[in-house]
C-alpha cells in the first residue's frame, strides 16, 4: 500500500497512469518531499540499492534531496527548478550499474500545477555487460588516511588516491553496499553527464 498521495493535490489522471506504470515513479511535494511511491518502485530499489532504506515505506515523507550525494544535490534542485520555471518536463540521465551489469535510466520530471509538487518517472534506457577494465580491490591504491574509498556516485568506478584524475572500474567494491565508501563525481560523470549543471572540478595532488 503505497500511501502518502493527497488526491486533492494530484490531478486525477496522473495517479492512475503513473500507479500501473512499469516504470519506478514517486511523486513529490513542492518543497521536494517525497510523497507518493508506484507499486514498481520497490522492485527498482531493490534492484538498484540492495538496501531496505531505498523501499517505498522508508523513503516515503522524507526529503528527495536526502538522498542525492552531496555533489549531486545543486544538479538535482536545479533539475526541478527549471521544470517548475519553464513549465515542461526535464530530463537527466543516470547511470545506476551493479557490478556485472551497466544501466542507464533516464530520469523525467514532470512539473504537477504550481504548488502541487512533481512526479519523476525513471526509465531504463540502457543495460548492457560491461566493457571497461576491471581492476582489483587494492588498500594502497584506493583507500585514504582515513581508509575511505572514493567513489563516483555516477558510474561508481573508484578514485585512485595518489592520482585523483584517475577513476578505476573495481566491481568488488561495488558488489555488496559498503559502509567505507565516501562519495563524488568523476571528471568523466561530471562532463558526460552533467555538463550542463556542474563547472569542471579543479584537481589537487
Ligand atoms: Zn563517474
């Protein structure tokens, strides 16, 4: 049961046809709170987070924003600030891959009437074996002074500590959800996918 929709403040027709799509789709409020989950949601959460916080009854009620890395936030706020200014739907397209298979879904936000929030539907759009160089997990190479990983919350390939240009495919650390990861946008991700929102990162070291 996926409750949380105030009928009043959807207009009719959008729950119904957002409610039987194959598509995960959420809704939410104006000020980006998460209010209403489809029934195929869950399936995607648990096919893309492998963690029960990511299903429908968690998620629900709280900020969308909550739970966009950090460096993501700016690209996501402004995502659906433009759909509310310009009044039509907003695209971005994201990689969500686990470590035997490479996804892109595209994600779509369609602005409700002002003030009665979003609905963001997230399609897959590609899915495919991988193709990049697969390295090993190696402490010395990934891991910092504080034994954090760095990972791209994009593509998840993982930075290399004394070369952070450097961005490396290691599906061990992203086979099972970790508690050491520590994430932020490889240069790839940052130009590929979201050049049009985030200015090139400066690297140190
Ligand atoms: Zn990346």
């Amino acid at each position: 049961m996926y409750t949380g929709v105030t009928p009043s403040k959807l207009p009719d027709k959008i729950p119904a046809a957002v409610d039987s799509s194959p598509h995960a789709c959420f809704a939410l409020t104006e000020s980006l709170e998460i209010c209403y989950c489809n029934s195929a949601w869950d399936q995607f959460a648990q096919e893309n987070y492998a963690e029960p916080g990511a299903l429908a009854a968690s998620v629900l009620h709280k900020p969308f924003l909550q739970f966009v890395p950090e460096d993501l936030r700016l690209v996501y706020s402004d995502i659906f600030q433009r759909a509310r200014t310009l009044g039509r739907m907003q695209s971005l397209d994201y990689e969500c891959s686990s470590a035997e298979v490479f996804r892109v879904y595209r994600m779509q936000v369609y602005p409700l009437k002002p003030g009665c929030g979003f609905v963001v539907v997230n399609s897959l759009v590609i899915v495919q074996p991988h193709t990049r160089a697969v390295c090993e997990p190696d402490n010395a190479c990934y891991r910092d002074n504080n034994g954090l990983i760095h990972m791209c919350a994009n593509c998840r390939r993982t930075c290399r500590v004394s070369t952070p240009a450097t961005w490396d495919w290691v599906p061990a650390y992203v086979a099972h959800p970790r508690r050491d990861v520590t994430h932020g946008v490889c240069p790839f991700c940052r130009e590929y996918y979201y050049g049009a929102y985030l200015a090139p990162k400066k690297l140190t070291g």
